[in-house]
C-alpha cells in the first residue's frame, strides 16, 4: 500500500531544501499519478510544460508599458505610456497585463541570468500602434511592456507555497479537493503577493502601503501557536549563529519576532517568512545545517496552514 503521508512529506522536504522546482514537481506528478488525483496532476503538467490556453492568475503580472516617440525637429524620446487612456477594454486590458505562459523552467531562467536587468521585458505588437498613436503627438518606434524579475519570480514563489500548504494537509491525512483548494489559494497569494511586484522605472517613488497585508479569513494565531513560533525562529537562531554574511537572515528573523509582538501576528506574512528562511540560509550553510534546518521550517508552516 502507498503511503501518500511519506510521499507528501518527502516532497516537502524538497521543498524546504536547494531542490529545482521542476524536479520537484516531477516527483509530484508521481504523487498526484498514484494518488490518482486528476487535477493535481493537469497543474503540475501545465506547470512544467506550460499553458496552452490562458494561464492562472498568479501567472498575469501587472505591468508598464514604454514607448519610444518621434517627434519631428526633436528626436526620439521614450516615454512611460498610461494605458488607462486606451479607449478599447480588451486592448487596455491585455497591454497591462503580461501573462506567462512558459515552462516553469523558463520562468526560474528569466530571474537567474546574469544581465543586470531588474525588468523582464516584451515587445507589444506592431498592430496596435495605431491605438497608442491617437494618444501621442509623434511616431512609435518601439514598445514593450515590462515587470520586474521580483514579481516574476513570485510566480515560483506562489508554486512552492501551494504544493507546501496542500502536501501540508495531505500529510495531515486531510482528504481536500485540489482543484477548489488551487484556485481559492491562488487567489489569495495573487492579491497579496502579486501587488507587490510593481516596480518604478522613473526617477520617483513608489509607495506600496499594506503590500503585506492579508485578507480572508482564520489569518491570525493564537497564544499557543504565538509560542511554538517564537520558540521556533529561536532554535533557527541558533543553527544560524557562526555564519557569515548572515544580515538578510537577521532582518527575516527580526521581521518575524517583531510580527510575533504584535496583539494579531499576521499569518501570511510569518509564512512568508518562514518560507524564505530555506533560500537565504541555504546559500550560506553546509548540507548538515540545511538538513536540520528543515523540521523547523516544516513546525512553523504546519502552524500557519
């Protein structure tokens, strides 16, 4: 008899660990394929090879939208260009959004190459210059829209965190459908993670207020689970002491403990932290820390499921 507890808790481990994220959802396309759970396996599918038709939500990134205009006797001028002036929905719509349909591959490939890039860039078709030109007192010579690797990156992020949540349950021996439990996760990472991806490609500020705020519902802890974090975050601590270049470790934990003070700790934002620790610790220790690393991480995640 397969044991789909192990199953789940040998794929969290991945998880928790330096492991791909393709690798990882192979082995959960095994899972999902014993399991004989359809939906779960068409996700994982969909992830690995990409998206035919139109992607999940957390796969649409808002983004900007620049022009290069010429203007006779002036020359070319880029230009950040308002989409909410384009008269066409359909049109506004797509030019404000940028959709990625690629292997998830690709996608961890766009936010590791070694250009100095912060934006992830595509050119918008010729077609609709016409559009834009009604707006602009000059001629288009290029447009693209762009997002920031950070908010593309996210889509990975989003991925890990909807396998740890379920497979967290499925190693709880909860029977919970995947298809209803994607889509109202999905929806939930995409209005609170997501957002936080725009990015100022000017020579201003942006002020992105309660980016990190959570909505719905059961999204704080109680005293006992207060408790059992702090403990937690003080035993990583110590696995943690002794190592170099340790300051975007020491902000996490500091993030954590200080959220954990406040009178309603915000679950999002503790797993979200919780969830980085792997990646930031990962770079910095032996596969000994890392491997003691987990059970904690995996503690603290159980607790805010």
């Amino acid at each position: 008899m397969i044991d789909f507890k192990q199953l789940a808790e040998n794929i969290l481990e991945d998880l928790m660990g330096k492991t791909p994220i393709s690798d990882i959802l192979l082995k959960t396309k095994i899972f999902a394929a014993k399991r004989n759970d359809s939906d779960l396996l068409k996700w994982v599918s969909q992830e690995l090879e990409g998206y035919i038709d139109a992607p999940p939500q957390y796969r649409i990134l808002n983004s900007g939208l620049k022009v290069d205009v010429f203007v006779p006797f002036r020359g070319t001028t880029r230009i950040e260009f308002p989409t909410d002036v384009i008269n066409r929905k359909d049109i506004r719509e797509r030019l404000s959004h940028m959709p990625f349909h690629n292997p998830i591959t690709e996608i961890e490939n766009l936010c590791s190459n070694d250009n100095e890039s912060t934006t992830i860039q595509m050119r918008i078709p010729v077609a609709v210059y016409g559009v834009l030109n009604k707006n602009l007192n000059g001629e288009i010579q290029d447009s693209y829209q762009y997002v920031s690797k950070a908010a593309v990156q996210q889509i990975v992020v989003t991925v890990k965190s909807l396998l740890i949540d379920y497979l967290l349950k499925i190693s709880k021996d909860e029977d919970i459908d995947f298809n209803s439990f994607v889509k109202t996760k999905a929806t939930m990472i995409t209005q609170n993670n997501i957002t936080a991806g725009i990015v100022n490609m000017g020579d201003g500020t942006i002020h992105a207020e309660g980016a990190t705020t959570v909505v719905g519902n059961n999204n704080s802890i109680n005293n006992e689970q207060n408790e059992s974090l702090q403990a937690i975050i003080e035993s990583i601590d110590r696995l943690a002491e002794g190592l170099t270049n340790r300051h975007d470790y020491d902000e996490v934990s500091t993030d954590i403990k200080e959220e954990l003070k406040k009178d309603n700790p915000r679950k999002g934002f503790l797993k979200r932290c919780f969830q980085a620790i792997p990646t930031i610790l990962g770079s910095l220790s032996s596969d000994i820390i890392a491997n003691q690393l987990q059970p904690y991480v995996l503690s603290a995640l159980s607790l805010l499921v």
